[in-house]
C-alpha cells in the first residue's frame, strides 16, 4: 500500500525508480543499508574531495514505508527531504495535558520514500555514489585484499564495509543490565470529516492504557485535518508482544474522534521494534568492517538526529580508511538513561505521571534534554521535577547493577 500525504506543508516524493541490480566487482567502500545512516553518509561521502567509489546496498525494494521523527537539530545533511514538522506537542494522561513548544526546534516527520527521493536528487550528478535496491546483503567476509560482501545476485569485494541496518532488539539481558523492547504499530489513516489537529503532535496519549507490567500509549502526528499518522506504542521487558496494536489503535480513533470504522480507511502501516538497553554496543566485525552502533537513545528510543550527527563521523574515517566508533554519550547521559531505564522497567505504572511531569517543563528545557544539549542545571530541573520515591528506588538499583558488573568483571580478569 503507498500514502496519500497531505496538504500542510508536506511534501510527498514517489517512490525511486527502478535501479539496475547488476553489481560491480569492486569499489572503495560498501554501504549495507539505505535508510537513515546509509542514505546520509552517503551524501556526505559524496560531498567530499577525493575519488573514491561507494555502493550503497538496499535490501528493500519497491515503497518503504518506514518513517523517522526528531526534533530539528540542524544536524540533517538532507534536510529538504522533511516531510512535516510541528513547532507544539503535547502528552495526554488521566491526570491532565502537558503542552510544549520549541519554534527553534520544531518537532520533524522524514518519511523514508521523501528522504530517499531527496538523496537520489543530491547523487544524480555523482559518479562515484550508487545505490542499488532489491539486494539483501548474505554475508560479509574477510578476504585476503579487502572484504567480500555477498548478496543473492553476486558479490562485491570492498575496501571497507558499514553495516547501517539499523539496531536489533537483543534476544538477551545480561547480568546487571535492562532491556527494554519498544514494539509498535503505526498506521497512516484518512478520515472522511476534519477530525485531527495539524498544529500540534500527541507524543504520548496514556488515557487508554490498561495494560499491567508494561507501559503503553499512543502517538499521533496529524498532517492535516483528514490524515494522521496513529501509532500503537508499547514498552516491554519480554520479547513477546502481548498486544493487539491494530485493534488499540481502532479504539483509540472511535474514543478520541468518535469516527465509526467506516468513517476512516488506512492508506498504509510500519511495524518494528527498537531496543531501549544500557547494554554497551559491541559487535565481532571482520577487519575493515564497521557497524552503525549507540545512535539510539537507551531511554527512548529516538535515533534519527543521533544518526545523523553521527553520519558525518563515519564519513570521515570511512574516508581516511580508519574503524568507525561507536556513538558514545557522555557520561551524565548514560547514567540518567540507565536510571530511567530501570524506573521504566520496576514502575511502568507510574510511566505516564513522569512523562507528564517531564512535559509539562518549559519546551525549549526539554529538548535541550531530549537531543543531549543540556547543562547540568538542565538535568537537575528535569529530576527534581520528576517523582522522587520511585526514582529513588531506581537510582539505588542502578548503583547496586553497577556493583554487580564489578564484582563479575573482577572475577573474570582473576
């Protein structure tokens, strides 16, 4: 299925055309993945001086119906490709509304066809970029003068490799550490009669949420009066998904804009899960081989700005023929995602009343906060505006995880 995107300022790019999938035998790098950090270390490649040769590998082929949020950093090296933006949001529980607002930041919607519409519009004078669709990527090896990337039509020999598909939830928590599993269904929906708001992002709705042990809400990103992105959203510490998203979302929309089932229609939908861990990223590479590794925030699981910040890092040590590292945060950050992590994890039914408090901050504090720009002052406000007891109680679990790490990470160097 393919959208209809809107009126209000969004731009909708049809979907790239079709690309020959013969391959070449060798080029200087190899990209596996065209989607946020692929597409965008790509244009920077493109943009540098020098005459090397990148392949850009999509798995996917035809419509992506995929789509990233953010608020505007001014980190995106595509930044034509937005597809609509809000400068209000706000989070809805039992308890009262948080309104928010940024105008210097507003809050940003890339669709994945409008993103890659944009790049293949930057690369088409290039002669040294390419990116192939349709070609899932087998494997990648070491060979004796470079790496081998196999796909099902061939395979390609590279100087260097980045894996930019993207983060996997892990099947596993190690000791001491917390997994979170960030499921969700989103569905682009048309209704027949101007039911949605196109000022203002519903971040988080918890007026719906019933569901024991986990925390769940929903999201709107209204595009217009009649079209709007409604996502199904949970947080779970189990692989397993125990709700029925499409069937929360079909409530939520009769609840919250009494539309009857044959007043809307959905046009098209994205499923996935992204991991929320304190887990620190590793990964055994062959040599020469590069992962895209941290860009997700532990406790959020945004990652589109942080991908591209990032973007311009791997380009350069791609380029300079150097390992890519991972994104790291600084240290204040992972310690405060670890403890929310473990809020979120032990008190998933207080969630709601601590996004609340969070939101209800002045805008331009918390996207300081949420986009890692924020001074100590910043993050002493955020806390102290939070509940105490139970982050308390966080706080001394994560401090007791830490020792646990210590005392096992002794032991395995004695």
């Amino acid at each position: 299925m393919t959208s209809t995107l809107p009126e209000a300022g969004v731009v909708h790019a049809p979907a790239s055309g079709p690309c020959a999938r013969r391959l070449p035998s060798t080029v200087d790098i190899a990209i596996v993945g065209g989607g946020c950090v692929g597409l965008a270390t790509a244009v920077r490649l493109a943009a540098m001086p020098g005459s090397r040769t990148v392949l850009v590998l999509e798995g996917r082929s035809g419509d992506d119906s995929r789509s990233w949020c953010s608020w505007d950093d001014g980190s995106d090296p595509v930044p034509e490709a937005r597809s609509a933006s809000w400068s209000r949001w706000e989070v809805r529980t039992e308890r009262g509304v948080s309104v928010g607002s940024d105008p210097a930041h507003p809050y940003v919607l890339v669709r994945a066809a409008d993103r890659r519409a944009a790049a293949d519009r930057r690369l088409a004078t290039s002669r040294s970029v390419r990116l192939v669709d349709g070609v899932p990527v087998r494997a990648v090896d070491r060979s004796d003068d470079g790496v081998l990337v196999r796909t099902r039509t061939g395979s390609v020999r590279a100087s260097a490799v980045l894996d930019a598909r993207g983060p996997r939830c892990p099947t596993s928590t190690p000791l001491g550490r917390v997994v979170l599993h960030q499921r969700f269904v989103g569905q682009w929906v048309t209704a027949e009669r101007p039911v949605f708001d196109p000022t203002t992002v519903t971040l988080m709705d918890f007026a719906d949420a019933r569901q024991p042990g986990v925390v769940h809400f929903v999201y709107v990103l209204p595009v217009s009066t009649t079209h709007a992105l409604v996502e199904s959203t949970l947080f779970t510490p189990v692989a397993d998904d125990p709700l029925d998203h499409r069937s929360a979302i079909a409530a939520y929309v009769q609840r919250r804009w009494a539309l009857d089932r044959d007043e809307w229609k959905v046009d098209d939908e994205e499923q996935g899960c992204i991991p929320m861990t304190d887990v620190v990223p590793a990964a055994a590479r062959p040599a020469r081989v590069s992962a895209v590794l941290g860009t997700t925030r532990p406790s959020s699981g945004y990652g589109f700005a942080r991908s591209n910040r990032h973007s311009e890092t791997i380009a350069e040590h791609l380029a300079a023929g150097t390992p890519v590292p991972a994104f790291v945060d600084r240290g204040r950050t992972r310690f405060l995602d670890a403890v929310f992590l473990r809020f979120l994890r032990h008190r998933p039914d207080e969630a709601a009343e601590a996004f609340r408090r969070l939101f209800a901050l002045p805008g331009p504090l918390v996207v300081r906060f949420l986009t890692e720009r924020s001074s100590v002052v910043d993050d002493l406000r955020i806390v102290l505006a939070l509940q105490k007891t139970p982050f308390l109680a966080a706080l001394v679990r994560t401090l007791a995880d830490a020792a646990v790490r210590a005392v096992r990470g002794q032991r395995g160097r004695s």
